[in-house]
C-alpha cells in the first residue's frame, strides 16, 4: 500500500505530464491564422509603389487630394484585389491602376506567408494654380513665419512656363525652405539631410534645387524670395487686365490672410481689399465681387468679432478651392 507521500508524488506527476501534453497541443492555435492580417496603411512597406498618372479631365478642372484604395496583397507581396473607398471620382480609377502594378515586401506570421489587407493613400497635388491663388500664397508668405506644411510650393512651380526660368527659380526656392523647414521640425533628424519631396507618394515634378542641402537659397529668407517672386510676376502680368486684377486681389487676400489677429491692420486690408474690387474687369464675376465687397464691410463695425473672424476665414478657404 502507497503511502501519503507516495500518493502525493504520483499526483504532482501526473499533473505535470497533462500540463505538459496540453502546452504542447495548445501551442499551435496560437499561430493559427483565420482569413487575412490587417496591415492599416501599406505606404511604407512597398517595394514599389507605383505613381499614378494625374489624369487629363482632373487636371482640366484642377482637382487634388488624397484617394485611399484598399488592397488585398498576397503572399508573394502581390497585389490580387484592389477598390478606392475614399476620394474624388475623376482620381479614383488612376489610384487603383496604381496600387494593382505595385508590389510589397512579403509578410510572415510564426514563419507562415500570409495574406494582408490594408490601404494605400494617393496625395494628388495640383499641377497649377489660378492667379489669385498665387497671389494669395506669396502674400501671406512674405508676412507668416513659416511657410508651413500646406503651402503650395511645388503647384507655384509648376504654374510657371518653362521659359520663365527666373520665376522658377525662385519659386524653386520655396520649395527649398519649405523642405528645410520639415528637416528643421522632424525630433527624429537624420544624419544625411532629406532628400525626398515634401509628402510621399505626391504626384508632381520635384526641382533640384528645391532639394539641394547646398542650395544658393539657403542664407534667403522665404519672405525675400517671396517678395521677389511677388514683383517679378507683377511685371508678368501688367500688360493684362484681368490677370492684373486676379493677381492684385490675391495679393489683398493673403494679407487678409496673415495679419487676421491684428484688427488695427484687419481693417486697413480690408479696406484696401474693398478699393481693389471696386476697379475690377467687366469679365469678373459679379456674384463674387458682391461676396468681396460684403467680407469688407466688415472694417467699418465698431467691434470685430470671432463670428466676423469665421466669416473671413470661410471665404478665404473656399475662394483658394475655387
């Protein structure tokens, strides 16, 4: 007959092997894969990510943005399924005859290839602005401190004839400081400077210089550059009317733009706003000199407000997308 200690050790062992047997039999099902890994946004992990090209009746209409296409990749790092689920109709169908030619790094889990679904963001960037966007841009850079993520740099350049070397000099010393100003705010800064565009997988021509660590620009400040972009286009387009008269009124509108928080100097740009449509071309819109001349009346209230504030900013935002 066992004693307790005996029938205490048989237990402990018994128990033991079972634990041992069930580990063993578990630790598959923790490598178990059911249906495809979700891999949020793929951009980095391409091998080759293929740019679209900017399609010709976007163009005409001057559309942009970002479309987001959502992908199934095989385990080869295929491409297999491919459908936009967000952006403008006009940029989809080029989003995904993008995504489907691109290839990815194949992923494993536990050592197994496997399947994953995920998204590819497209940034569309406007291969050219209207003349009162221009204005509007140089004016309020020649007064803000930075430039600023979403100042439209490369869409200057790309305004600009090719024979307008002077023009896109300069404005690719824009580009220039808005890279250099990206470098400067990163926490994780490189040994090697940067040397991709400003946002990645943008579909737009990247100059040399604006990409130059040696640029001639380096020791300009944006405001000087802006400036003289600001008095060579005014010469470019003085023999013109209208884009006279485009050009000035975005001049106006950026001011607007930059010394908003100043109501001393708020009203003197509005006031000045309301004299430059007061002289506009029999061909302008008269809907929108109406709107103008309403954002300007707003310099003769005893008091501007937030709410006046708002007003301005909303149309300052929706004339830059029209």
């Amino acid at each position: 007959m066992l004693n307790l200690c005996q029938v205490l050790h048989l237990f402990l062992i018994t128990l033991f092997s079972v634990s041992i047997t069930f580990t063993q039999e578990k630790a598959p099902e923790l490598c178990k894969i059911n249906g495809n890994v979700g891999g949020g946004v793929l951009n980095g992990k391409a091998r080759s990510l293929v740019k679209p090209i900017y399609p010709p009746a976007a163009k005409a209409v001057q559309v942009s943005g970002a479309v987001n296409i959502q992908v199934l990749i095989d385990e080869n790092g295929d491409v297999v399924s491919a459908s936009a689920v967000k952006g403008h109709p006009l940029l989809r169908a080029a989003a995904v005859q993008a995504a489907r030619a691109s290839k990815f790094t194949p992923t494993q889990l536990c050592g197994q290839p496997v399947k994953v679904s995920g998204i590819i963001v497209y940034n569309f960037v406007g291969q050219g602005l209207n003349l009162t966007q221009i204005g509007f841009a140089l004016s309020s850079a020649s007064f803000l401190p930075k430039l600023g993520e979403g100042f439209p740099a490369l869409q200057i350049f790309d305004s600009f004839p090719p024979d307008w070397i002077e023009e896109r000099r300069q404005a690719d010393g824009l580009i220039y400081k808005q890279n250099q100003e990206e470098y400067e705010n990163r926490k994780d800064v490189p040994s090697e400077p940067r040397q991709k565009p400003l946002s990645k997988d943008t579909v737009t021509v990247v100059s040399s210089i604006g990409k130059s660590e040696n640029s001639e620009f380096k020791e300009i400040s944006k405001t000087t550059i802006a400036n003289n972009l600001i008095e060579l286009l005014k010469g470019r387009y003085a023999t013109g009317e209208i884009q006279s008269w485009s050009f000035k009124l975005g001049l106006a509108l950026g001011k607007i733009q930059a010394q908003i928080d100043d109501d001393a100097k708020l009203r003197m740009n509005l006031r000045y706003l309301n004299q430059v449509v007061t002289v506009e071309p029999d061909t302008v819109n008269m809907d929108l000199i109406y709107e103008i001349k309403a954002l300007a009346a707003i310099a003769e209230k005893k008091q501007i407000d937030s709410v006046d504030r708002t007003k301005i900013e909303t149309f300052l935002k929706l004339l830059r997308l029209r």
